[in-house]
C-alpha cells in the first residue's frame, strides 16, 4: 500500500498524492514521524524525496514555520491560561504553567522559522543588515543626543548663579 502511494500524482503540481497529505500533517504536527503516518508512507520516502524536490522541501520548510507558529500559538496561551491538571486528593485540578518543554521545543527550531519567515517575506541579507543598521544609527543618534542635553544642562548649572538660601 505504501508503495503505491508514492507512485501515485497529484493533480496540479505533479507531486505524490500524498504529499499534499503529509505536508498538512507536518503544519499541524510539527512532526515528521507523525506526518508520514498521516500519509500513510515511510518516513524515508519523505526524506528522500525533500532532498529530490526542491519545490517540496520549500513546501516541507512552509509547513514546519506554520507549525511551531501554531505552537507558539498554544504556548502563548497556555502560559497566559495555564493547564488544569488534577491533584491529589482534590475534588478541583489546580492550574499548572509548566511549559519547560515546550520552550526547549521552540528553542531548537527558532532558526529555522526566522529563516523561513524571511524567505517567505523576500527579505536579502543585505535588506536585513541595512535594517541592522538604520537601527544602530537611531541608537546612536539618540545616545549623542542624550551626552549633548547632559552636557548642556552641565554648562548652564555651572555658569548660572546658585540660589542664595535665605538667611
């Protein structure tokens, strides 16, 4: 059955059948494993055919972004709501925020995601490093303009004569 599935087109973009199937998967699973079960295939079929098609692993990169943003999502919420979990004893769960986990989940593929986001904005290197630096200006900027009004209002103390307390 496995084999047939990669043997079989997709309609349009001449893609396995269950490309389509997988790539959904892995968009709301952030997990490969998981997602080539979904497309009932070989988690090396997926993997051989990222690194055959570059059209399906730019779609593979699309996915795993919209993926852990979904998570991030969940996290956002979960951290703002907490979990309910049940105690002990308890008639009642008691609200957990325990999301270690799922932050060390974020942390790995943070850079990928960044990566992706800005592919998918057509942002350069250079269109980032021009940014970088317009930002850099405007620090400075403000840091001069900061060091001239303390030094100015150094000057005006020291010329303008001291109130005289009254005797």
């Amino acid at each position: 059955m496995r084999a047939a599935a990669s043997v079989r087109r997709g309609k349009s973009n001449g893609r396995p059948k269950w490309a389509d199937v997988f790539l959904a998967a892995l968009s709301d699973t952030s997990n490969v494993a998981a997602a080539a079960r979904a497309a009932l295939i070989d988690v090396s079929t997926a993997y051989s055919r990222r690194r055959q098609d570059h059209e399906f692993y730019r779609a593979w990169q699309t996915a795993l972004c919209e993926g852990y943003d979904n998570l991030e999502m969940e996290l956002l919420c979960r951290l703002r709501t907490g979990e309910v979990k049940p105690a002990a004893g308890a008639k009642k769960g008691t609200r957990s925020f325990d999301n270690a986990t799922a932050f060390r989940l974020l942390a790995v593929h943070r850079d990928a995601t960044t990566r992706e986001r800005a592919q998918r904005n057509h942002t350069t290197a250079e269109e980032i490093r021009a940014a970088i630096d317009r930002k850099v200006d405007e620090l400075r900027r403000r840091v001069t303009e900061a060091k001239a009004q303390h030094e100015a209002s150094t000057r005006a103390a020291a010329i303008l004569p001291k109130p005289q307390e009254p005797a």
